[in-house]
C-alpha cells in the first residue's frame, strides 16, 4: 500500500484543499486494510510512492496492455516485495526516439509544440551520466528523489 502524506510539500493549502483531505478517509481505510489483512493472515508493508506512475507507464503499460494506473499498482506490489527497477531496453529506446525527434531540421522557424524547450533539454542532459549508474544503485538509491525517474516523466509528460 502507498504510504500518502497530505501535509508535506503542499504549496496550495487553499480552504478546498483543506476541507478535501480532512475528508478523505485515508487514514480510516489503511487501518480498515491493516486490520483486514491480520485477520486473513496476509502481509501489508507500506512502500513509497515516489514515480509510481512514470515507472509504471514506461515499463509495464504496454507490456501488459493495463491502464497507467494498474501499472502503477504493480509497481508498488514488486517494490512491496522487494524487486529494483531497472532501466530496460524499452526505457533507453524511449530516450533515443526522444532525442531524435528533438534534432533540428532543415526549417530553424519556432513552430508550436516543436524544437527542444529548456526544461526538456535540461531533462536529457541529467540523463546521459544517470542511466548509466542507474542500474547499478541500491534499491533506495533507484527509488530517491535524485533518480533517472524525474527526468523521464518530464520527457513522457513532454511528448504524451
């Protein structure tokens, strides 16, 4: 199960947002789901939730034909049964036909939705040295903030 915090790293803490996670039985249901899965004699570990959704979608959405959110439960499920992500061949193809479609043409005139933004560039630049320790790392080391993990969703959300 994804172990959610509302209150940390929230920058909007508007009156809706506010009046929603008081709302939200988050709390209520992971106590629910822990006492369900004592009675049944079932395992419950809290993992982290960090790029859930990127790995998931990079790696397991069309390989099991499942929508981004099935393929983040899995991930959450290998991570609760501790397997590491690795960057497959899938993963580093994604980057090449990224890079490829980025390389500038014949016409250099700004078009909408075309040529190499800052932050896209800046994504690929990160990638170069980090998939190539990726691999290699610990399994908290694969899962941190500082992971290849961010820049790809940058470069998926970029080009959805």
């Amino acid at each position: 199960m994804e172990s959610l915090s509302f209150s940390q790293g929230r920058l909007d803490t508007e009156k809706a947002f506010n009046r929603m996670a008081s709302q939200f039985p988050y709390a209520a249901i992971g106590m629910a789901i822990l006492r369900r899965a004592i009675k049944e004699n079932v395992g419950y570990k809290p993992v982290p939730p960090q790029h859930t959704s990127t790995i998931g979608r990079l790696k397991y959405e069309k390989k099991y034909g499942v929508p981004v959110h099935g393929a983040a439960a899995l991930v959450i499920g290998r991570r609760a049964m501790g397997f590491r992500e690795r960057i497959t061949r899938e993963v580093r193809d994604f980057v090449l036909r990224v890079k490829e479609r980025l390389k500038p043409t014949g016409d250099l005139r700004p078009r909408e939705g075309t040529g190499m933004t800052r932050k896209v560039e800046a994504a690929l630049q990160a990638l170069e040295t980090k998939l190539l320790l990726h691999n290699g790392l610990a399994r908290w080391q694969q899962e941190s903030f500082f992971s290849c993990w961010r820049e790809l969703k940058t470069l998926a959300l970029a080009f959805r």
